[in-house]
C-alpha cells in the first residue's frame, strides 16, 4: 500500500508556509477541519521536537496567528506507522489491515487504559487517524479495540 499523491489547497498552502516559517520544521501535509475547528500539519519524520518547539512555543504562536486548535502528526509511508503516530502518545498494540468488500478497514488495538487517549474528547484523535488513513491510504474505516 503506498501513500497517494495529495493537492493542497491555496489555503493549505498558505498555512504550511506559516507553519514552516515558524517552525523551521518541514509540513508534508495540512488539512483544514473546519468541523472540529483545528488544522492538522504532517510533519517531515524527524521533525516533530522542531515543529513543537521549546515547552510548545511553536504550537502555541500557530494558535494565535490562526485562530484555531493545531495538531501535528509525524508523517509515514506506511498505514500502521500513520496510524500508530496518528494515536500517539496512546500505546498502540497491534494493527490489522483488512479488506471486506471493496472496503479496506484498520483495527487498531489499544491498551484498555489507553483506549480514552486513542478516541480523544468527543472523538478528535480517532476522527484526525481516520482521516489521514482515508486522505493517504484509501483506508474506509479505523477501528479501535
């Protein structure tokens, strides 16, 4: 399975090159998600300490200049890693990948004391992983167990 090519939007674009002017960090990727008013950077792998800065400096300016919630996940080429980061810091047991169908679908299984950070207050961490799965790997549904 390998990650599809993705267009940005001008409005995306405009907010990578804020993001990397005030990080330094490089963004693979930014979505807007008006519903949950946030916008998600994908950053280069390596690149996270960067983009978050000193005590969460960078993050904190980027709420600012935008208005909105923002959430980094490191970027990867394959599903389980994407997902797994996706997740962080919940303690990710196993990925499974299947396909039923025309449907492909990821269970993902948690610690059970961890199940909580994993779906996130009223669901934003599960929405955010299902969302970079469909956007980069066509994945239909993520599945927390």
């Amino acid at each position: 399975m390998t990650a599809q090519r993705i267009k940005l939007t001008s409005d995306e674009m405009k907010y990578i090159a804020l993001f990397e002017s005030i990080t330094g960090a490089t963004a693979r990727d930014c979505i807007i998600d008006e519903k949950m008013t946030r916008i998600i950077f994908l950053t280069k792998p390596g690149d996270m300490g960067l983009a978050i800065g000193k005590g969460g400096r960078n993050i904190n300016i980027l709420k600012k200049m935008t208005g909105k919630q923002v959430e980094l996940v490191e970027y990867s080429d394959t599903p389980e890693k994407l997902i797994r980061n996706s997740l962080s810091p919940a303690n990710v047991k196993e990925i499974r990948l299947t396909e039923k169908s025309d449907r492909k679908i990821a269970v993902v299984e948690v610690d059970p004391k961890d199940k909580s950070i994993a779906i996130g207050k009223n669901g934003r961490n599960i929405e955010r992983t299902r969302m970079l799965a469909k956007r980069y790997f066509q994945i239909d549904h993520v599945i927390i167990i």
